[in-house]
C-alpha cells in the first residue's frame, strides 16, 4: 500500500515526475515551451509552495494562477483538451506514486482548478463547471491579484 503525501519533499517528488512526462507530452509539450526554456528547476519551487498550500494551507503561495494562465494561453491556443491531458497525466502520476485522504485532495483539487481554469479562460458556458468555479474561486490561488 503506498504512502499519502505527508511532506513537501513528497510533493516536490511528484512534481518532478509529472513535468517529467508533462514536458515532453504531444499535446502538453508546446504550451508548457516556457517551463522548459526557464528550466524546471526555477518552476518547482512555485509549484512546491503552490501544493503545500492547496494540501497543507500553508500559505506559501500568493500569486495567481490564473493571471500566469491567462499569458501562457495568449502565447500558446489552449483548448479544453489541454486541461483534460493535464488531468489524467495528474490522476495517474499521484495514484502511481500516493494513496490517501492527501492524495485524494491532490486528485480532487487539481480537478476543480483545471475546470476553473478552463472555464474561465476559454470562456465556456456549463453550469457544471460553472459550480466548479464558483468553488474553485474561493481558493486563494484562483483569486484574481
Ligand atoms: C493545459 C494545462 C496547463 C498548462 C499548459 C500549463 C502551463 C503552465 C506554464 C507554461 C507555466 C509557467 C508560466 C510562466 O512562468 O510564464 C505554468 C505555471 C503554473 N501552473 Fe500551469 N499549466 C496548466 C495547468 C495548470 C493547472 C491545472 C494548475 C493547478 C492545478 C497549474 C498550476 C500552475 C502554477 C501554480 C504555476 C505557477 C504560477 C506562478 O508563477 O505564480 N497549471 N503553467
């Protein structure tokens, strides 16, 4: 039975395996150029205080993710497939490494901020990820700066 996430080395473990299926990814490797060319390594640290405060509210992270999005869309067309590759690449990299309530929050927030993002930046009608968003908007990292 594998471990629940429990630590930041924990995440930042699992952030090194998804970008490193995420980076190179048919469909994911175009608009995540910026990531490859500022290097992972000046990427993990923001990722890592990004989950430690959706996981742990540790309040690491003050930015916003969906300004950040908005440019990465501008620069690169995003479609509603990109966030459903980002999804599973995400569901399955927690579930072949994580197991528990931690790793289940990971799956289930990922799913709320993915259909956030993905609502609010290609601007689709659904109440249902409409009623995502309303939730995922009250997470300080979907808050507009
Ligand atoms: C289609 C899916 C996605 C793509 C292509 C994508 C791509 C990117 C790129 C290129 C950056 C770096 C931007 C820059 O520094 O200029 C970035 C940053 C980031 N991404 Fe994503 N992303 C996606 C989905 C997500 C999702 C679903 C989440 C959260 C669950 C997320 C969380 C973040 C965070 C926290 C940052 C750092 C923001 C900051 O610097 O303040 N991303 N993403």
């Amino acid at each position: 039975m594998a471990a629940d996430i429990e630590t930041r080395t924990d995440i930042e473990v699992l952030l090194r395996r998804f970008y490193g299926r995420a980076l190179v990814d048919d469909l994911l490797a175009v608009p995540f150029n910026e990531v490859r060319e500022q290097g992972l390594e000046s990427h993990l640290p923001v990722m890592c205080d990004f989950w430690e405060t959706v996981l742990f509210g540790a309040g690491l992270y003050r930015g916003s993710a969906l300004r950040v999005h908005e440019r990465v869309r501008d620069r690169h067309p995003l479609g509603t497939e990109h966030f459903e590759r980002w999804l599973s690449l995400w569901h399955e990299t927690v579930d072949a490494m994580y197991a528990g309530p931690r790793a289940d929050r990971a799956k289930a927030q990922g799913a709320g901020i993915a259909a956030a993002m993905n609502r609010r930046l290609l601007g689709l009608p659904s109440a249902a990820a409409e009623a995502v968003r309303a939730g995922a908007a009250q997470l300080p990292v979907m808050r507009a700066r």
